[in-house]
C-alpha cells in the first residue's frame, strides 16, 4: 500500500431468506465521492482499528492475514455504524435480537471510532473476524481525481435475526436486494452504482447462495484490481482483468463513474 492511498474496508453482508441476497446502502446524495449510490457498508480504515489490543477481543485475529486484521475490523466497525449489524459473540454465540440494545451508540462510534474498542470490551463481546471472508481488493488507477482508496472487500453471513437500520447520516436508505435485482434497478435508471460496486454484484450473482458465494472467495483468485482505461475506435471504456472471475470486465467511460 502506497501512502497515495486512503486504506478503508467495506463487507457483503449476506443471507439466504426469503432468497439469495446482499445488503446495500444508498449514501446521502451530498457525500462527495459516490453521493447518492448504492454501495456496501464500508468506509476509511481508522488508527484505532490498527490497535494491536483488539487481539484479545477478536474471535480469528491470528488466524487472519496480518494484513487483513485491521480492514476486517473496520469493515465491522462500518457495518455497525451504517446499519446496526454488529457481527460479534458473546459467550460463544453469535448476536441476535439482542444487538439491538446497541443501538443508541452507533452515533457515538461514529464520531470517536475509538468508542468502538469500549463498547466492544465493556460488554464483554469479540468481534467475528473468522466470519469474514476476503472478496475482492481494489485500488482506482493513479490519474483518479476523486479521493483514491484501497478498498478491502470482505463477505460475511448476516447474523440470524439482526434487522438492518439506516443510520439517517451517510447511509439514507438500506435494502436487501438480490444481486440481479439490483443490477436490473441500475440499467433502469432507479438506482446507481459506480464501476467498482457493479462489478463485485455481478461476481457475487455467480454464486446461488450465500455458503456458495463464501466458499467461491476463499477458491478464487483475488489480486488488487486497478481498472484501467481503453480506447476502441475512438470509445473509451474501463476495463479489469478477465482472469479473476468477474462475468463483466468492462464498461463504457461515459457511464462507469456517472452518478
């Protein structure tokens, strides 16, 4: 990772019922990098998720790549925030209704991501780290002009009976929706999506369910992807590599970051 780069970590939070879905945010249309698209929750690697203390607090921590412990915990973190899905264990068993009563603090993390470390030891939880599996890396190429991120993009199992909730700020409406679903609402002009967030849809629609979409992670070839740009008699398109799996590899210039 190079210093030109802001880390950050977003997670493709999954269930089965009442079909194959993945849980998407629309972010506030006044954000200024992807205002107003639908995205997965994620956002910036913070300092205090680098705090080598959350090993006592992590169920996977050093089974995880060493790379990979602090994205995992912040795309947690994010989670949390975003929605109120708090991917955690308390004596063993994962949250349920019951991470509900954690909701008047997800502002707080917000705020002061270090509150996340307390609130984490203070009831005596860990984190599900050994739940998420690495899904996809990206890096947007170097003439970007918007804020260039290195995104870590994990997948996970939604916690049984943890009901999803906006948090009214950056994420103004959430929605399960299954993989073609929203694909179908982005060709129609009802939703947006940027090149990035399209193209981890479509990789995750190869999958029937979501034990298949976590098992096809872990078996599949994941490198750091920077879409590039090419000319084709006289049309710009951004292209990815063909040989990572992805059932698209390339959209029209015009469109892929239109919002």
């Amino acid at each position: 990772m190079t210093d030109a780069y802001i880390p950050a970590a977003t997670i493709l939070l999954l269930r089965d019922e009442p079909d194959f879905e993945v849980l998407m945010v629309e972010r506030h249309a006044d954000i200024a990098f992807a205002g107003g698209a639908m995205v997965f929750p994620g956002g910036r690697m913070e300092k205090s998720d680098q705090d080598p203390a959350w090993a006592a607090l992590c169920d996977g921590y050093c089974e995880a790549p060493e790379d990979e412990r602090a994205p995992r915990i912040a795309a947690i973190r994010e989670a949390f925030e975003e929605t109120g899905i708090l991917l955690a264990r308390r004596d063993g068993e994962m949250l349920g209704k019951d991470g509900v009563q954690f909701e008047g603090l997800r502002k707080t993390v917000e705020v002061q991501d270090e509150e996340f470390f307390k609130l984490i030891k203070r009831e005596g939880l860990t984190l599900a780290l050994d739940q998420l599996r690495l899904f996809a890396r990206w890096r947007p190429p170097k003439e970007a002009t918007h804020k260039r991120f290195d995104t870590w993009f994990f997948a996970a199992k939604a916690p049984d009976r943890q009901s999803a909730r906006a948090d009214g700020g950056e994420a103004t409406d959430i929605v399960w929706t299954t993989p073609a679903g929203v694909i179908a609402d982005k060709e129609a002009g009802r939703r947006k999506m940027i090149f990035p967030t399209a193209r981890n849809v479509e990789l995750l629609g190869v999958s029937r369910c979501a034990s298949e979409a976590l098992a096809y992670a872990e078996t599949r070839q994941i490198r750091p992807i920077m879409p590039a740009r090419e000319e084709r008699d006289g049309v710009q398109y951004v292209t990815i590599p063909k040989d990572l799996g992805y059932p698209v590899t390339e959209e029209l210039l015009e469109t892929a970051f239109r919002i």
